[in-house]
C-alpha cells in the first residue's frame, strides 16, 4: 500500500480539526486555508491527493484545482464543498472525485481505494445542497437515496 501524502485545502477550521481526528488521523495531512498557501506548498512538495473545498478566504478552490491541472500534476483531486454548484466547479476545473462534505464518512473509502490503485470502485459522494440566495433559504435532498440507505445497512 502506499503512503498518502494529502493537502488539505479548506478554511473552516473547526470542520478539518472534526474530521482530520475523526476520519483522516492515520495519513499524513497538510492543512492550508488559503489558494495561496496551497500553491506555495504544492511547488515545494509533492502530495499524492490533494482535498479541496470551493469556498476559501481568498478565491474559489477551482482555481487551485486548474493550477494543479496546469502544472501537469496528476495527483488524485477530490472535490469537498459542502453544496453540489461548488462540487461541479471542483470537477470542471479537473478535480477526480466528489466527497462532499455531509458524505465525508465516505473520505477513508475513497482513499483506501486510491492507496489499493483500485479506482473504478471509486463513487461520487454528491449533494444537492442548494442555496438560494434571493431568500438565504437551504434545501437539502440525498441524491440516490436508495444508495445512501443500503451503504448505512437499511432497506429503501
């Protein structure tokens, strides 16, 4: 199995301290808030999967997602935005695959998968979290629910 090298490129501080101790604790994880910050590391080391969420400080992540496209990088890309228009943007701009931030559970799946070279098992975590900005109002549905249910072990 090969060692997995991640930078982590989100700003919600209180959401990576959450998950690097709940789901990434056994891989060696960078954290970085900034586009800036991520493009600095990413000249000076190499990572295997990069993490990205679209909403930062300082941009949109697909921004550094293109950066790392451009550089002829071709570490794996996962896309974590916590709404499906940011997820999209991550994958237009080159990102591998979506685990979006309310399927984050699925996070050591996917990587096991990458460490193993097994990538076609790989699946979308997507959301249709939609923001509708006229009203600040949140609408959530599970894309395949039916999906979602027998992974947690229920019947649909």
């Amino acid at each position: 199995m090969m060692k997995i090298k991640i930078l982590y490129v989100e700003n919600n501080c209180r959401f990576v301290e959450t998950v690097c101790k709940a789901f990434l604790s056994e891989y060696d994880v960078t954290v970085v808030p900034t586009i800036n910050n991520a493009k600095k590391l990413a000249q000076q080391q190499q990572f295997t999967i990069f993490i990205v969420d679209y909403d930062l400080d300082d941009g949109k992540g697909s921004e550094f997602v293109r950066y790392v496209r451009q550089k002829k990088d071709d570490s794996f890309i996962i896309a974590a935005s916590s709404h499906q228009k940011g997820n999209e943007e991550l994958v237009n701009a080159g990102a591998n695959f979506i685990c979006a931030k309310c399927h984050f559970d699925k996070i050591n799946f996917i990587l096991q998968k990458l460490s193993e070279n097994n990538i076609e098992k790989i699946e979308n975590y997507q959301t249709n979290f939609v923001i509708d900005s006229d009203r600040a109002t949140y609408k959530y549905k599970r894309q395949n629910t039916q999906k979602f249910l027998n992974d947690l072990g229920l019947d649909f």
